[in-house]
C-alpha cells in the first residue's frame, strides 16, 4: 500500500474511534456507596460526608447518605432499607459496637461489602474490615502529655464520649491504663460522659468543678467539642487561661485554634479524611476489582502549638 493514503486515512480512523470505543475503555458502571454516620449533629460526621461526596465523584459512585440521628435502631433500620434497595457498598461509622450487630449481619447475608471508619462492630458473623485511627493509642498520647508536664502527679477531670461507641471505649482505655501505669500521683477525680457534645461538656464541666471546690491539674477530653465545652465552664468560673491543662480529639479546626491560642494544651489527629477515602477506594476496588477488603489502622498524633501544620485541617483554621 501507498504510505501517502496514511494521513489521508487519519480523520477517518479518529471519527471511528470517537463514535465507537475501543472495547475495555467504556467508563466503569455507576456504582450505589451509602455513607452512614451516627450524627450529622457532630463536626466530625458533616466533615465526613463532604469528604465521601467527593470521594464518590472521582470513584463515579452515587454516595447514599444516611444520618444515624444518635440512634442505633435508626441506624439499623437504615441499613436494612440499604439492602432492600439493593445498594452496591456500605460504609458505616456505627453508634455502637454490638447494637448494629443484627443489621450488619442483614448486610453480610446480602453479601454486600460493608466496611466501618472510626466507630467498629464487633460480634458480627464475619469480621467487618474496618479503617480508622488507634483510639486506644491516641488516649495513650493525651495521658503521656499529662504525665510529661506535671511529672510529681496531677488532678484530672475524664470527659468521655458516648457509652457503647467504640472511641469512647478506646479512647478512656488508653488514659487509663497509662495514668495507671504512672502511679497513684495521677488521680481522676472526675469522670463522666459528656456524650461527645459540646453543650453537654460544659455543664458536666461546670458541674464538676462546683463540686470540687478547687480546679483539677487537667481535663482530658475524649473529643474537641467536649474539650471546649470544658474550657467555656473554666471561663465561666473564672479560672485564668492556662492554669487547666486541657486536652481533645479529633483536631477540628476550632480546636486547632484552642491550641493555636492556649485555650486547649493539644489535640489529636484521627485522619477523618485519609478514613473515608482509604475506606472508599477499597470498597470500589473490591466491587470493580475482586481486590480483597483488609482493614487499615491509622496511626494518631498529638498536635500541639508546636506542629499544629500536621493537622489534616489545619488550612481550616482562621488566622
């Protein structure tokens, strides 16, 4: 053949190819991911959801999202409606580690791949991957840096999230088991549940510090909004800036800002950001590419004023 009739070919050969693809380069199917968290109400959970509607654009999945309201049945009941509607993928922050036994068990049964971020489940007839940071290992770090800074021992306050969720379980194990191992010169004081809530920490806060008549050493938070909950009441009461070592979890922007400006002593970082995407990407991997779903354990940091940048949100916080 003439090599000169190539070019003269050419637009031919890109109309062709435009009107028909070449097969094994059609865009994957639109997949169905639910999102599920317990509480829109909580920073952490609407952070969550803007991160997994964008992840599901880049994944070309419709992201389902579903506000568990701080309930375990409307969680449940949720995800039962989830395989009725024969969703493709779930990914869940459960309320509680048992409570969503019986629903997620529905899902495994359905045999559709459910993975949980943050908050795990245990008890489930097959293990649930689960991607999220060591709470057990970031209570550690929060005990550490009180123990670090008040080395002849110290008074602490414990304000602990939600009975039955797994960050509240891990979390006040690894600041116990640390002041315990630092000896009896570390004392709680107090320790109560402020349900994660802000409102919540600081009338626990408050009521707490009545009662003690003198102001504790510390306050360790088991999240952000607690912890500033907590450093309101000690404003409130009239306690100088400073003079309560107060510490949270989770590394919200405005708890950032309570570092920033020595309203709290520290805060950590859980990754809420690396949690959803890691999450997604291996659940659409798994559906498109039979790839096996492993769980993935996130290492947390204490954040102080000091590396306050290593904050996943740290371009967050106002100047």
């Amino acid at each position: 053949m003439n090599k000169m009739i190539y070019p003269r070919l050419l637009p031919f050969v890109i109309a062709f190819s435009l009107t028909f693809p070449l097969a094994g380069h059609a865009a994957p199917e639109k997949l169905k991911i639910v999102f599920s968290v317990p509480n829109m109400a909580f920073p952490w959970a609407a952070f969550t959801t803007k991160i997994a509607q964008a992840t599901g654009k880049k994944l070309n999945a419709d992201v389902l999202l579903q506000d568990g309201q701080g309930s375990s049945s409307t969680q449940s009941s949720d995800l039962r409606n989830a395989v009725n509607q024969g969703v493709d993928g779930i990914v869940i922050a459960p309320t509680d580690v048992k409570a969503l036994v019986p629903a997620v068990n529905d899902v495994i049964r359905a045999k559709i791949p459910i993975v949980t971020i943050d908050r795990y489940v245990t008890g489930t007839q097959q293990p649930v991957p689960h991607f999220g940071a060591d709470n057990v290992a970031g209570g550690v770090e929060q005990a550490k840096f009180v123990v670090e800074h008040f080395p002849a021992g110290a008074k602490i306050i414990m304000l602990t999230g939600e009975p039955g969720s797994s960050p509240a379980i891990d979390r006040a194990a690894g600041v116990h088991q640390t002041l315990k191992a630092a000896g009896d010169k570390y004392k709680i004081v107090a320790d109560q549940t402020a349900n994660f809530a802000r409102a919540q920490g600081f009338t626990v806060t408050q009521n707490i510090l009545t009662a003690l008549g003198n102001p504790p050493d510390a306050i360790i938070a088991s999240n952000d909004d607690m912890a500033l909950g907590a450093v309101k009441a000690l404003a409130q009461a009239g306690i100088p800036k400073g003079k309560v070592m107060v510490l949270g979890f989770d590394a919200l922007p405005e708890g950032l800002a309570a570092v920033r400006d020595g309203d709290m002593a520290a805060t950590v970082e859980q990754l809420p950001a690396e949690q959803v995407e890691t999450s997604m990407n291996a659940v659409v991997d798994f559906i498109r590419n039979k790839k096996p779903l492993e769980s993935k354990k996130l290492t947390p940091v204490l954040i102080t004023k000091h590396n306050l940048n290593q904050a996943e949100r740290y371009n967050e916080v106002k100047m």
